[in-house]
C-alpha cells in the first residue's frame, strides 16, 4: 500500500508515496490511530514528497481530503504539517491549508519534513 504511517517519539508521519486513494489514507489513519504506540499526544505529518499522483488531483479533491482529514485530527491536535518536497507540491498544500482551515484544522505546507517537525514543535510550546 503506498498510503502507510510511522510513529517517531510524538510524531505520526503519515507517508504517500507513488499512487494511492483517499480509502487507502484513511485506512493508514485508522491503522495508526490503532497501534499501541501511537501517542496520546501526537503531532502529525502528511509526507507527500514521493507521491505520484498529487499533481493530478484536483482543488475539489484536495478539498475533500482536508475535510476527511479534520474530520480525524482531534486524535492529533487538530494540527497538520505537510511535508511537500518540491514547489509544485507546497503550492498545492497551500491549497490544502486553505482547505482545511475552513474545516476546523490548521495545517501549514513546508518543502521539508525537518521545517514540519520544528513548526509543530514551536507551535505546540506556545499552546501549552
């Protein structure tokens, strides 16, 4: 499946790679949400670096996704770092980001996944 998660410390890392559906994210978010490592205080991460299908999908895809997404990120803080890789990518996570705001999610496009970890880091200091 090229839809798959890895936990690391606090971080759910939920990785997109080659092609994948919509059905194969949420059943990667359902299998971690599961794993007994998952923490209860988790931050989240979308990689999307090694995705072959992102530049196909369409604003009401990612519109979609934003919403199913939020629809789960209570189990993570309501907060999503997006993890592009490439210009092409952060400009279509920056959609995603307006997307989810409007779905009670905040989340926030990087090109690297270490600019993720450290705004989810700095940005949970501040909640506390």
């Amino acid at each position: 499946m090229a839809a798959s998660y890895e936990i690391k410390q606090r971080f759910f890392i939920l990785r997109l790679e080659d092609s994948y559906t919509m059905d194969d994210i949420l059943n990667a978010c359902e299998q971690a949400f599961r794993d007994p490592d998952f923490p209860d205080d988790a931050l989240a991460i979308m990689d999307v670096r090694h995705s072959t299908v992102l530049k196909e999908r369409r604003p009401e895809d990612l519109r979609f996704m934003a919403g199913k997404l939020a629809a789960l990120s209570s189990r993570f803080g309501s907060r999503l770092a997006l993890a592009a890789g490439n210009q092409l990518y952060y400009g279509m996570m920056r959609m995603a980001e307006v997307f989810s705001e409007s779905s009670g999610m905040t989340a926030r496009a990087f090109i690297t996944i270490e600019e993720a970890e450290a705004w989810l880091l700095t940005s949970d200091r501040r909640v506390r």
